[in-house]
C-alpha cells in the first residue's frame, strides 16, 4: 500500500497555519496620483505660457473631471486585478507551505519512530518491480514502478476503460485477531513470498520507546485490508503496492474466498497511476482525512483531491462501503498469488499448533486466578512475581514447541506482549472478588 505506503499517517497533530514569506500588500491600496501627474491643460489664453513653471506661483491647469474619473477607474480596476493575482498567489503559497510542512513532520516522525527501518525492503522492492515489469507480463494492464515520493506503485500499461476488471488477487497472507497465529502462518510461506511481504511498508503504530512491534506486525497493520465476508483481514502482494488518493481512479471487492478484485472507477490513461481510497475517506475534509491518513498509515496525503481541497459525495462512498460487504465472482484469466496445494497443506497445520497453544494458555491463566486469589486471601501481594513466573512460561512453551521457527525476537515479543494482555483479566477477576467480600462484610450470613 501503499507506501501506503508510504503519511506521515501514518503524528495526528494539526499542522499550523503560517503566513506566506514575501507576500505583498502593495494590492490593498489604490495609491493616489500626484496632482501633477493626473492634471492636463484644456485651454490656453493668449498670452499665457503652456508650460506650468511659467505659471504664476501655486496656480494649477484646469482639468477635465471625465479624463479623471476614467484614470481613476482604470487604477481601481488594475488594483483589483493585482489584489486577487495575489490572494490566489497567497492560497497557492499557503497550501504549498502545509504540504512542504506535513511533509517534514511526517518524515521527522518516520525518521523518530523506533523501529521503522526495513533493511530487505530496497532490494526486495526492485525483485517485486521486475518480477511484475511490463516486459515479463506484455498482457496485463499494469506494471510496478517507482512513484515519486511514494516508493513502488501500479501504473496502467495501456488504456483502461471505466468497470474495467484490472486483476483478481489471492491474499499473501490472511488472519483474524490473534497475532502468534498470523506470524506462525508468515514462517510457513515460500522464501519468495516473504520476501515479497517484508518488502512492503512499514509503519509503527505503538507510539514506544522501544518499539513493541515486531517486523511482521508493523507491516501487516499498514498494508492489510479488512475482509468483511470472512471476518478476517488479508494482505495482498500486488494490491499493497497500490497507493492511496482519496479521490481514486479504482475500487476494491471481495470473493466469497478473499480474493481481492480491483475494478476501474473511470477511464484510466496509459501510464497513469492506478489508486485506492484506504479508508474510504474521500468524502471528509481535508483538515479531516489528512490528520487520520497519518496516523492510520504514516504518511501525509497530497493527492490531487487534498491539495484541490476537494472531496466525494458522501453518498458515493458509502455506497462503495457498503458494496465491500457484499462478496462477488469474477472470472479472470489468472489469480495473482493463488496458493499451490502444498501451500495450503502447510497452512493447515498451522491452526491446530495454535489450538494447542490457546489450550495451554488458557489453563494457565486459571492457575493464575487461583494462586493469586490464595494470595489475597492470606493479604499477600506477590501476584507480581507471579505474573513475572507466566511471562518466562509464555516464552518457554513456544521455545519447547516451535514448529514454525519463529526467531527469538519474535517469541520474547509475544512473551512480553502476553503479560498485559492477561493481567487486566486478573486484576478484574481479584478485584470483582475484593467487592464481593467487602458486601460479605456489610451483611453477613447469620
């Protein structure tokens, strides 16, 4: 995505207004002619000089009102000519200013952020643009390259007209909420395919010092897209290299099996870029979408919709929103990344190592409630140590069971991650039992 990819954006600061350097207020003032300069002789007597310094001493030529009120007129209408060449120079200069602004601070925050570095992408990137050249592929109505300022992009090869079917893509990777699973699922891809998905954009999201993300986690939050019918979300290897512009030229939706399909919105040129609308924010203000682009994706948006302060009929985009809850079928020549049979076999075994996992886990957590309970009956507080005891045990079960070969990295991360993901429920469970004593208390059974 882009690099979705690529604001900002992703950070959710409003950007300051800034008053534009060198501007002119020389336009505001109608500047006065001098008497001298705006008065012509009508008549001369005789006997009388034309030249005004044979003139007697502070006399002044008579002039004409007519000849006046046209130089006047002619001044006002050249002032105001000046004035609006200058509003529209200062709006220019203004938007210019906001863009060149968010710019820097969505780079100073990418630059900042812990963690953001992608050390395979540069390669990767040029394996995924040749790989998908218009050479390799002379039938396709597209091809990756570069996109100034956005990394990789889709640009149409020829002519594309409007509902025009551009592709049908198999997800390169797909999941639900559970985090371990979906990096259990990255490890048993081919080593092209995590190539390719290591390549994509990276953004963090946990706004930390050290970043608490891992590499798969960073850039699965800013490339996936959400899969309404399956209740899962999907990244896509092509798709993801589609950049956002909140008025696009193309729009996604689904098969009942999570392909993604992209379809032409209106008649795209040969050699224009193919978008997408993220988030479905087209019909938002700028002030609006350009604050949430950075945050959600990182990045600061300057498409042409934004830097024209323009935006879609509400209505249109939430027909489009509702239509990606709605599956399709489509046929087409071939599907991107459609998964070979031993693919899906390995992807398969995936799903019961997890099962055990959540098994174990969850017994462990009772145990948990148990021996912390003991502990607050006996008025002990030691429940950190024992919350200390199921982070080292996290980390060993996956280290005793790691079928997949997560790095160690990885499992230190979901160890660490494991811990306030369960204390909450705990503390809760304690806390609800600390109520029930206390009305224990107030009235007790006799």
């Amino acid at each position: 995505m882009a690099s979705k990819k690529k604001m900002a954006k992703k950070g959710n600061a409003k950007v300051p207004m800034a008053n534009p350097i060198g501007s002119s207020q020389e336009g505001d003032l109608a500047i006065e002619p001098s008497p001298k300069n705006r008065l012509t002789v009508q008549s001369q007597p005789k006997g009388i000089s034309a030249n005004p310094t044979d003139s007697a001493p502070g006399m002044m030529a008579p002039t004409s009102t007519a000849s006046t009120k046209a130089e006047r007129n002619r001044r006002k209408k050249e002032n105001t000519k000046k004035r609006k060449a200058e509003e529209s120079q200062k709006e220019a200069s203004e938007a210019n200013l906001l863009a060149e602004i968010g710019s820097m601070a969505m780079n100073e925050k990418t630059l900042n952020s812990a963690g953001e570095e992608n050390p395979t992408s540069s390669s990767a990137e040029t394996e995924v643009s040749e790989q998908y050249s218009e050479v390799e592929h002379p039938g396709r109505l597209w091809k990756i390259k570069d996109s100034p300022g956005k990394g990789l992009g889709l640009f149409a090869t020829q002519f594309i007209k409007k509902d025009t079917v551009v592709f049908q893509e198999a997800p390169l990777i797909a999941g639900g909420p559970q985090w371990l699973q979906k990096e259990a699922s990255f490890m048993v891809l081919s080593e092209e395919k995590r190539r390719a998905y290591m390549s994509l954009y990276s953004c963090c999201k946990c706004h930390q010092t050290p970043c608490i993300e891992t590499p798969f986690s960073k850039i699965y939050n800013a490339n996936n897209f959400e899969v309404r019918d399956t209740g899962e979300n999907a990244v896509y290897k092509v798709t993801s290299r589609i950049n956002h512009a909140c008025m696009p030229n193309a729009f996604r939706r689904f098969t009942k099996a999570g392909n993604i399909v992209l379809f032409a919105t209106e008649d795209i040129k040969k050699g224009d870029e193919i978008t997408l609308d993220y988030v479905g924010a087209g019909s938002a203000s700028v002030s609006t979408r350009r604050p949430y682009l950075a945050d959600k994706f990182g990045f600061y948006c300057r498409c042409k919709g934004c830097v024209g302060n323009k935006k879609l009929s509400s209505a249109l985009v939430e027909q489009r929103m509702q239509e990606l809850s709605i599956p399709i079928e489509v046929t087409t020549p071939d599907i991107l990344g459609e998964q070979s049979a031993e693919e899906l076999a390995a992807l398969a075994e995936v799903e019961p190592w997890f099962r055990s996992f959540q098994d174990w886990d969850d017994k462990m957590v009772e145990s948990l409630k148990e021996m912390c309970v003991l502990d607050y009956v006996r008025g002990s507080d030691s429940r950190e140590l024992l919350y200390d005891s199921y982070e080292e045990a996290f980390g060993s079960w996956l280290r005793k069971n790691n079928k997949f070969g997560l790095s160690e990295e990885v499992i230190r991360h979901h160890a660490a991650k494991a811990r306030p993901n369960t204390v909450p429920e705990i503390e809760d469970y304690i806390q609800r039992l600390k109520e029930y004593d206390e009305r224990q208390k107030k009235n007790p059974v006799s």
